[in-house]
C-alpha cells in the first residue's frame, strides 16, 4: 500500500496538464472529465465504513456510481482514467505475485483504498483466487469479503470478455463487489449490451450487463483524434540496424507513447516466473530481446504478454542463423501472438525484416513472420483494436 495522491481533481489536473503544455485541451474529453469529478468528489465524501450505523448493523455502503467509458481506440479513454486513479487521494493497494486481485494482507488496515489492473490479469486472478479457495461453499464470496472495507474503488483497463469461463462468472462478481460498496470506473472498446455479443450462453452474462448499466454512468467517448496512433506514427516503429543510436532510439520512442514515464527496470510475473523488463507502463512495457527469446519461455507467456499491453517495445532483435534457431522460434511465436492480438510493436533490429533469418529450419515460417513485420509497421495495422 502507497501513500495518497495528490487532493487534485481530474479537471484540474487536466487544465494544469494543458497550461503547462503537457497535453492539448480537447473538448470531447470533457465529457469523461466531468463524470470522473463526480466519482472523485463522491469516493471522498462518502465514509469507506458506512458510517457508525453500518458498522453496528453491518450494512455495506452503497458505492460511488461508477463509470463505463467505452469508444474507439486511441481516443485518450486510459490516460483520462489513470489521470482520476493518479490523484486519487486514496491509498493505492496492489496485488501481490501473479495474481490481478487486491487483497489485505496481514496487518494492513485504515481507510479504503483504490487498485487499477487489466481487466483480463483481474479476471486470470480472480480465476486463480478460486482455485485456491475450492471445495469452500461461496469462494467468491470469501475473495469479495477479502477487500471488505479495504477497497473503495476498481479501476479496469479494456473491459473486452471473451471467455466463456469470464462471462459465467461476472455477474456474481460484479454482485457481490457493489453490494461490499465498491465502486467500478473502467475503460472499453465496446458498449456494454455487445460485450460478449454471439458468446457461448451469453444469457448467463445478462445479468452482467444489467450491473453495469446499473452501477455505472455509461459514457461513450465521441473525439475524433486517434491520439495512440498519432503518437505510434511520429516516427518510425521499425529501426535497423543495431548501431550505437538504437538504444537511445528506443529510449526516446519508450518517452513519447509512455507520456513522459522514464524508464525503470523491473519483472511483470507470468505463472510465478518473473521475466525482467526495460520499463513497464499501464499498457505499454518495453522488453529487451534476449529476456523474451533467449531463455524459457513459451507460448504461454507470449499469450499473456500480448492479451494485456497494447504496446510493446523490443531492443535489440538480432540476425538469426543456424546458430540460433532456438531463439528464431521463440521470436516467431511471439510475433503471431503479437499480431493475433493487434499489439503495436516498435522495435530495434539488425537489419530489416526479410534480412533477418539465413537459417534453414525456420525458412517457411520466418516468411510469415517478416510479412507481418512489415504489416505491423503500416497505419492500418497500428490503428486496429487492440484484441484483450
């Protein structure tokens, strides 16, 4: 648990941010900015206890009506949320290991706090939560009743299911957190009623819908500036060769789609193995080569990897021989998943895509993969949706 933001309301760290030259103001975004005060205002006025009445007769307060921003893609829905979570003044909880779910752990106590994740780690969390708690009669009753009192406020980044295990599950889920009187802000490509549209048993999801719309001012984002790809296209995503410009390169690529973050080190940790990372974003993380494709790991971690950054920076991709055909294959399962899921990818090379294989195993495949090297470069590929 961290120390509380600043007291600053989203508006007015906004105004700020377009003063100080930071942003342009942008008068769609007002909309969203309007609603997120709201919550702001609300989160700090309400008591995270439910008052001395609730507590005696163990009522849960209502929550703080949430927000469900959902529109196309790079319309700024992320930076306007994590700009409400980042002066939030509450204390910010984060999960710990791999799970996506905030808990208290021992000792922790005192005000309700707020916890931003993806919302697909959230639910792979939630589903591991589970495993952990099985044979118990309600488990998710217990996880849920684990942030009692703990947990003000949810924000989830790319609200997009997918898997039927998710659909089945959200309605209790989202049920039983606003009944603990937690609120809900989270981003989205897709209105609610065509969330897990054509799904297995969608009816079982329904009553999913229903909360949402419920518990959360639905607000679609209407701007027209695609600020993601405005930024991805300032200048190239593919760079070769590997030269002595390539990492400061990288480095200055990492500060313009990060908004300015500088880049610190770190692990993001899949099936409880760490894999070291450049710089780590809330959708943005930045790998060296060799920590991705030089070591164990599979497509399982590219999976993931891929379902929860939309943009993924990689240095220092080598020219691949018979030398290093092990590694080659890696690079090849990732640039599928990579490309199934529409992630950007800016990366630094030795020479350009079809240079890069003189191996003989991999001939075929590589093929592919220096096509959709080429295609990941083009504006339509770095304008598609992101695929959760």
């Amino acid at each position: 648990m961290s120390e509380p933001a600043s007291a600053m309301t989203p508006s007015q760290r906004y105004a700020a941010g377009v003063r100080q030259g930071q942003w342009q103001d942008d008068p769609a975004q007002h909309p969203a900015l309007a609603e997120l005060d709201r919550i702001h205002a609300g989160l700090l006025s309400a008591s995270p206890e439910g008052g001395l009445l609730g507590r005696l007769f163990g009522r849960r307060p209502e929550p703080v009506k949430g927000l469900y921003y959902w529109g196309e893609v790079g319309r700024g829905k992320t930076f306007l949320v994590d700009l409400f979570y980042d002066n939030l003044p509450l204390p910010t909880w984060s999960a710990s290991g791999r799970t996506g779910v905030p808990h208290a752990q021992a000792g922790q106590s005192g005000e309700g706090g707020k916890y931003r994740t993806h919302f697909h780690r959230f639910m792979r969390g939630v589903h591991d939560r589970l495993r952990q708690h099985a044979g118990e009669s309600d488990p998710l009753a217990r996880i849920v009743r684990e942030v009692r009192g703990k947990l003000r406020v949810l924000v989830l980044d790319e609200f997009f299911v997918t898997d039927i295990g998710d659909a089945m599950l959200l309605a209790r889920l989202l049920d039983r957190m606003f009944a603990e009187g937690v609120s809900l802000v989270t981003t989205s490509n897709t209105a609610p009623e065509n969330l897990y549209k054509d799904g297995l048993q969608r009816a079982g999801f329904l009553p999913a819908i229903a909360l949402l719309q419920q518990h959360c001012v639905v607000l679609r984002s209407d701007g027209q500036e695609d600020y993601r790809l405005r930024a991805l296209t300032r200048s190239p995503v593919y760079r070769a060769p590997l030269d002595g410009q390539a990492d400061g390169w990288m480095a200055s690529r990492w500060r313009e789609l990060s908004g300015g973050s500088d880049a610190h080190p770190g692990n993001i940790e899949i099936d409880s193995r760490k894999i070291p990372v450049r710089a780590r974003g809330k959708s943005i993380v930045w790998f060296d080569f060799a920590a991705l494709c030089e070591g164990p790991r599979g497509t399982t971690d590219y999976i993931e990897i891929a379902r929860e950054f939309n943009t993924l920076l990689l240095g220092g991709i080598p020219r691949f021989d018979s030398l290093n055909e092990d590694a080659a294959r890696r690079f090849v399962n990732l640039i599928d998943e990579l490309y199934d899921r529409h992630v950007n990818l800016v990366c630094t090379a030795a020479t350009p895509p079809t240079a890069l294989y003189s191996g003989s195993r991999l001939q075929g495949a590589f093929e592919r993969t220096a096509s959709r090297l080429i295609e990941m470069q083009s504006a339509e590929y770095l304008a598609a949706e992101h695929k959760a």
